[in-house]
C-alpha cells in the first residue's frame, strides 16, 4: 500500500539500490528497483537498431514491447522483454546509455507509470527511481533523497567495476556519472529533483553501514516497522 510504502530517490551511484535491497529484507518488504524498466525498454529499441533518442519512433515501439518483472526464489527482481529474462543483458554500459535516453521521453515515463503504482497497491515496497517521491507515489509513508559528491559516487562505482574486473579508469566512470546528472535533472519530464516531503541523506562521509542504520531508524520511527 502506498501510504506504507518507502520511496528512495537520488543521482546515480549514490547506493540506493544496495541501500534499498537491505532495507526491503530487514522489514520484509518488496524492492522494486524502477531503472531496470527504464533499461528493459531502452535495451528493447537498441536491439532493434533504432535511435534511442528518437521520440516518435521509440513512443510507436511501445506497442510492441511487453515488460514483466518477477521475483525468484532469492528474492532478487527479474525483469522479462517479451517472456525474454534480460536481467543480466540491461546492466551493460550501452544499456545504460539507452535508458538514459528513453528515460527522458514522456511517452515512455507514461507507459511505464502505472506499472510502478500497481507494485504499490499490491505490496507494501521499498521503491527506488529518480521520481518516485515526486510522481510515482506523491503519498509514499516515507521519502528519502539520497545523494553525496559526484567523487564519492564515481569512486564507489569505480571499485564496484573494478572488483568485477571491467577495464574503465575513475575519470571515465566520473564523466558518466556527471553526463548521469546533467540528463537525469535537465531531462522536462519527470526530472530528478527532491520531492517536498522528502528526508535528504548525504552519503558522502558514511560507511553504508552507518546509512544503513540511519534508514532503519527513521523507518520505524516514521512507518513504525
Ligand atoms: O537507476 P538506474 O541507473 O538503473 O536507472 C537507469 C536510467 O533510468 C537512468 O538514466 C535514470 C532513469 N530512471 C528514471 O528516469 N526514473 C526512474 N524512476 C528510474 C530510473
């Protein structure tokens, strides 16, 4: 129920998904994680070899797209592009890329809308977005902002790809992460920005443990979990 629902907004790298999973299984609530619809659909009109930038052309696409998302046995959000799994396929740098773009057509924001709102009605969630306290669930029990320094956000991304062995300097992953920025708050729809009622948290100087403790006290202070 969205009244019961936590909605966790924030630039890129700024650990909401990590943030967001440990919280949704501390209280045992759903995590929806609502960049990955926006990169199933981008992923979608990249495969077809079309401009991810092209409004029209990706707003008629839409018909064609089915997008499901599912939870297996570990909890974890599986996302289906026509019955496909591309859970994996959407986190490559060019998917990234796509949903970026996708992300900023309104067309796309729409058709994805009410998918996100349904998750609501029917669970109690932790959702996490660039607009779900300002336009998803405007009456989420409780909206947190989570933000911290371009440098801090690039350094944590840097040492998670480089744990993973992917070959990418810091000031690279630094550049992405302020292109993020700039198209995430300047994009006219739905723009990231930090919703009225929202709790602002700078991660930037705290150990995730440190945000993770701070999350579950104002959850139970605020939804009484
Ligand atoms: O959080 P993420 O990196 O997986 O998001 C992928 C893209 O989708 C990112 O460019 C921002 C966009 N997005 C959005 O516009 N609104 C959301 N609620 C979630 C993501």
């Amino acid at each position: 129920m969205e009244e019961r629902s936590i909605a966790i907004d924030g630039p890129a790298g700024a650990g909401k998904s990590t943030l967001a999973r440990m919280t949704a299984n501390h209280f045992g609530l759903i995590y929806v994680d609502t960049g990955a619809l926006y990169r199933t659909v981008g992923l979608f009109v990249l495969e077809s070899g079309r401009d991810t930038k092209d409004a029209k052309a990706v707003a008629e696409m839409l018909h064609d797209i089915k997008v499901d998302m599912h939870y297996d046995a570990d909890r974890r959000q599986r996302m289906l592009l026509n019955g496909r799994d591309v859970t994996d396929l959407i986190r490559t740098p060019q998917a990234s890329l796509a949903a970026a773009d996708v992300s900023a057509i309104p067309a796309v924001r729409a058709f994805l809308l009410n998918m996100q709102r349904e998750m609501a009605v029917r669970y109690d969630v932790v959702m996490d977005g660039r607009d779900i306290g300002t336009v998803v669930l405007p009456n989420a029990g409780l909206k947190v902002f989570l933000t911290a320094s371009p440098e801090a956000r690039a350094r944590r991304r840097y040492e998670e790809l480089a744990a993973q062995n992917v070959s990418i300097t810091f000031d690279e992953v630094l550049h992405d992460i302020i292109l993020r920025d700039k198209s995430d708050t300047q994009r006219a729809v739905a723009p990231l920005r930090v919703a009225d009622d929202a709790v602002v948290l700078d991660t930037t100087d705290m150990s995730l443990n440190e945000c993770f403790l701070w999350l579950c006290n104002i959850i139970e202070e605020r939804l009484g979990l």
